[in-house]
C-alpha cells in the first residue's frame, strides 16, 4: 500500500518528469561539493551526502523493484544494509552514529548504483501499474525531504570547519525589512482540518477530520532576528521563568545563549550560513532555534505559539508560493510572505489523527512508529522543495533540536 492519501493514483506517464526531475535535483545539490564534502558526518542526527543518495534509490529499489520487476537483480546486495534508514521489516541496518564510516562502496560507485535503479524503474513504469506509478510518487516526495536534509545536514557538518567554507557563493540580501507585526483575526468555527484527498500526501496529514477551534489571532509574519536580539537584551536565556521545565536543563546542559550558529564579533551577531559566514539579517526570520528556545521566546513577547489546526485554518487559503528551495537562496529573507523561509513551531505533539491507521508492512513504518515525543513544525523552510509544501503538510522534530531550519510564528487568543 501506499502512504498517499488520493484516491486517484497519478498516471504513469505523469510521474515519470516528476521521477527525473527529483532525481536530477538532488544531483544538482551535490554538484559544488567534494567527495571529502560528501562524507562528513557530525553527529547521529545528521547523515552525510554520499548517504543520501545512495538511501533514496535504495527506497526505490526496495519497495519498487524487488517486488514489482520480476528478475530485478542490484549491484550488490549489500547495499541493503548499508542504505536502510529504519525500516525494520525490511531487515537489518548498518548503525546510523556510522554511516560517515561508511567509505565504501566510493562515491562512484553509489552514482552507478543510482543509474542502475533509474533505468530499472522506468523500464518498471512501462508497465503502467496505478500502484507502482502510486509508489513512485512517494518515492519522489521521500527523496524531496532528504534533500532538504542533505543541506541542513551539510550545513551543520561544514559549521566545524574553522574555515567556515561556503556551500554556495555569499550574495548580498535583498534590500527589504519586515513588515509591523500585527495579529489576523479568525473566529471561532467547527472545521475540516487535514489532506482534503486532492494530489499527493502522506498518511499522517489524514484522515481528514473535523475540529472545533476557538477563535484565535495569528501573527502576519514569522519573528525575526532583530525580535530576538531584544529576547537575548532582555535576559531572555537566564531567566528560568520563562522556560519549560526540559528547556531550561536543555538550555544549561548545552550553554545555549543564542540560535544555532551565532556568535558575536566587532559588536555586531554573525551566523554561519550555506552561503558562509554573514552578519545576522535583522528583518529575517530567526531560524536554528529549537522548540524550547520558541516557547521561551512566546512566554516572553506575552503570547504563545500556535497549534497546528490554528496554522492550518490560518493559511490554508493563501497560495502556497515562498522562499523555497527552488529558489536557491539556502538563507531565510526579510519582507518574504507566509510559506517558506522556516519552519514554524506549533505547541501542537505529533500525534495520529482520529481514525489514523498505518500502511502495511514496512512502508507504513515512515510516520506511524514516530508519533511520540515529537512536535509539530508548518509551513516549510527556505530548504524544502515548494513542491513537497501544501497547507496539511506536517513535519516533526524533537523539542531540542536546532539544526533544521527551524523558527517561529506567535499566536495569542481571540
């Protein structure tokens, strides 16, 4: 079964330009960087390039081809070791702390490899299954996250670097500021919230379900860097008040007194970016802030942070069209709208839906087994594909990690 939600599987020969043009893009994000570059890892969370490549086309290869293709035979069957992320039905899986250890097969071999699962599949497509053409499509959308991961991940593995190199050429910002920040209005209402069955989604953005939801008012605009600055001024990380419980022992335990990449030099906050080191954009959203770090800072500003279903109902209207990745900015922009840039924190735990129920077999373990522990993010990042970005989408992380490109928006009641 597939995880996506429609009803109408997408003809074959419409997924095939889709299937090449997310192959080619992620080809097109390796391109400025070394093999050296392709092999960093620095720490669990993160996975090097090299790695992200070869586990997309093991996903095609796994739950394509080897069921559907009948004389499939891989390069190697050990790849299926080493490029398993979790799936634990599709059997054993080389240690995720390790995979920067990871040297063979070389990089060229893991480009062969991704050759070889590309003519298979189109010649796989050829057959003109719904179901297959159904699990390509996940398959792109799946390979469309890892490419958002493959910078961030890049980005945090550069950051140690003492020559603080640059992923792509440093570009002056656009001469824009934000705009005032003001709060939207939404009344109280009994509404639909979750994938409406329109195109692809993923089981965790259904079913669609009603909700009742109180009237609320939204900020226009994310927070911005110059809105946190006054935060950090105003003894934002030593005042205990003002943080959960685990976010304050977070916050002690890694000395955080700033977001992620921030340091101070000639009286001025610099960042280390994808474009290298640059002084930090006062009018940009601030991004590399983990969810404790968010709520502290809501606290602070006498509001808080919204839930999902309030971010959902609030923008679910407004053509999703933003500082994506397409763009190739890599960088939150000031003045930009509401999609894009970061991902914005919600007070809301991702949890199953009323009537949520995983695929079979180990395809439904790609969102189902995560449903604890985690929150929800909305609205997608300067690094996230616009076409993976829909009003339902829902991305997770864990209340203390940074190193995605993570911000906020503020909410208060009606």
């Amino acid at each position: 079964m597939s995880l996506a939600a429609s009803p109408n599987s997408p003809a074959p020969q419409d997924v095939v330009p889709l299937f090449q043009s997310v192959r080619s893009r992620t080809l097109a994000l390796v391109d400025p960087l070394s093999a050296d570059d392709m092999m960093l890892q620095s720490m669990e969370d993160a996975s090097p390039a090299k790695w992200h490549l070869a586990h997309t086309t093991w996903f095609f290869e796994e739950f394509i081809l080897r069921p559907y293709q009948p004389g499939y035979v891989s390069p190697d069957e050990r790849f299926a070791i080493l490029f398993n992320s979790y799936y634990v039905q599709a059997g054993p899986r080389h240690a995720r702390d390790r995979r920067g250890l990871i040297s063979r097969p070389g990089l060229q071999a893991v480009l062969d490899y991704r050759r070889h699962v590309e003519d298979a599949l189109l010649d796989c497509l050829a057959s003109g299954s719904p179901e297959i053409a159904d699990l390509v499509e996940l398959g792109c959308h799946h390979e469309m996250q890892h490419q958002e991961l493959l910078v961030t991940d890049l980005l945090h593995g550069l950051s140690f670097n003492p020559l603080l190199p640059a992923y792509k050429e440093p570009e002056p910002l656009p001469v824009t500021s934000a705009p005032d920040l003001a709060f939207i209005r939404h009344d109280e209402q009994l509404t639909p919230v979750g994938h409406d069955g329109d195109g692809f989604a993923f089981d965790c953005e259904t079913p669609r379900h009603r909700v009742f939801q109180p009237g609320f008012r939204m900020a226009n605009r994310a927070v911005t860097n110059r809105e946190w600055m006054e935060f950090m001024a105003d003894g934002g990380y030593a005042t205990p008040e003002l943080w959960l419980m685990d976010g304050w022992a977070a916050r002690e335990q890694e000395g955080w007194d700033s977001p992620l990449y921030w340091w101070r030099q000639d009286d001025e906050y610099w960042s280390y970016t994808l474009r290298g080191p640059q002084p930090v954009a006062l009018d940009a959203p601030v991004v590399h802030v983990s969810y404790y770090e968010a709520e502290a800072f809501a606290r602070w500003a006498g509001a808080r942070l919204p839930t999902e279903a309030e971010h959902e109902i609030a923008f679910r209207d407004t053509p999703v069209d933003g500082n994506f990745a397409d763009r190739n900015q890599f960088r939150p922009l000031p003045g930009t709208g509401v999609w894009g840039d970061v991902w914005e924190w919600t007070q809301s735990a991702f949890s199953p839906y009323p009537g949520f129920r995983p695929s079979a077999g180990a395809i439904g373990e790609y969102n189902g087994k995560f449903m604890i522990n985690q929150m929800v993010l909305r609205g997608g990042s300067c690094a996230t594909p616009q076409a993976q970005m829909r009003p339902s989408y829902r991305t997770f992380f864990y209340p203390p990690q940074r190193w995605q490109m993570l911000g906020l928006r503020l909410a208060k009641d009606a």
